[in-house]
C-alpha cells in the first residue's frame, strides 16, 4: 500500500508457480475504531488444503478484530482453533493501521519479510515467530513503524520472496522499489512484482 496525499491506497495482486497450488489468501477491511487491517495468510503446503487454511486464518481474524477483539488476542484464538483441528498450520501477516496517526502494528507468525519504501531506501521488516496451529502457545508480539507521506509499504508471501531460489533474500525485489517510479499507483506496483516474480519461477 502507499500513502498518497493524505490518504492510504491499498491494492493486491497475486502470483503462483502454477496458479492451483497457491496457498495465499488475502483480506482487508475496517475496523470498529476506524483501523484499517490486511490479513494475509499463507497456507502449509499446497493445492486446495493450503488455500483451505489460510482461509480459515484470514476469515476468522477478520471476524474477530471487527468484533472489537485486540489482535494479540485474536491471534491466540485462531491459533487455538487450528491446534485442534486436523493438522492445520499457516502463517500470520497481519498489519493494522491508524489512519489518523499513521502508526502501523505488524504481527507476523511464520511470515515473510516485508519491506518499507521510503525516499529510494528500502527498509526490510522481520519477526521470527511459527505459524499459527504448531504449537498451544503463541507469542504474538507486534512490531511498530510509523508511516510517512510518500512511503509504499509492501507485503509479500513466500511465492514472492523465494521466487528466484539463487537470491533467497529478495534483492530483485528491493532493488525494483528503489527504482520505481513514485507515481506509480499500488495496483500496478503489485501486479508489477507478481509478474516479475512469475517469470522468476519460469527461469
């Protein structure tokens, strides 16, 4: 997403090796005290039982912070329910924002790095954490960054990230947002890094 003009743009695009397998679901919506959340979640393995937990992730989340929960609390509650259901495990990208502060809290269990565009440097944000549905007791600990006007903000799965298997840390990626042009929109940016990550798993 991007903050342009006082205002948050947020789109998504999606890429996959072969567009059955993807595991990846992804979600936004507003919250009770005017917060914007995106929820995205990948699930462990592939074809319709991945997409079958990260759904499960996504859509539980969405209905617990719209229903005033903190995300902290949320989280634990998913996880709970995943532990006790037939082995089912996915990664947590949930990134909350104040659109009146402009403060973002990111919880990420399992996931992968996101990266913060700002003034041609790019910034990679990380949390060591297991997905959700390993373990009873999760930490869900949030990490905080303060968004400024002009900054893209971008979150990514490991279909992005682990695109090019001989540049495992996503500098295709980092080295694109710092050339990007600044009047790029987010939907094109997203479709943008979708397709060069598909032709990566191609190559």
């Amino acid at each position: 997403f991007k903050i342009k003009e006082g205002r948050f743009q947020v789109a998504s695009a999606t890429s996959s090796k072969m567009k059955d397998e993807s595991g990846d679901s992804v979600l936004t919506c507003n919250l009770p005290d005017g917060r914007l959340a995106i929820i995205l979640s990948d699930g462990m393995g592939k074809g319709s039982r991945a997409q079958q937990e990260s759904q499960v992730v996504v859509k539980e989340l969405r209905k617990l912070l719209k229903r005033g929960i903190q995300p902290s609390r949320a989280i634990k509650i998913v996880n709970k329910r995943l532990i006790g259901s037939d082995e089912l495990f996915a990664t947590v990208d949930l990134t909350i924002i104040d659109k009146c502060t402009g403060v973002a809290s990111l919880y990420k269990l399992g996931a992968a790095t996101s990266f913060l565009l700002r003034d041609k440097k790019v910034k990679k944000l990380e949390q060591a954490a297991l997905p959700v549905g390993m373990i009873k007791r999760v930490k869900a600990s949030q990490l905080k960054i303060k968004l400024h006007q002009g900054d893209t903000f971008v979150v990514v799965s490991d279909g992005i990230t682990e695109a090019d298997k001989k540049d495992l840390e996503a500098k295709w990626l980092e080295e694109y947002l710092k050339e990007a042009s600044n009047t790029i929109g987010p939907k094109v940016m997203a479709n943008e890094i979708a397709g060069i990550a598909q032709s990566k798993y191609r190559n």
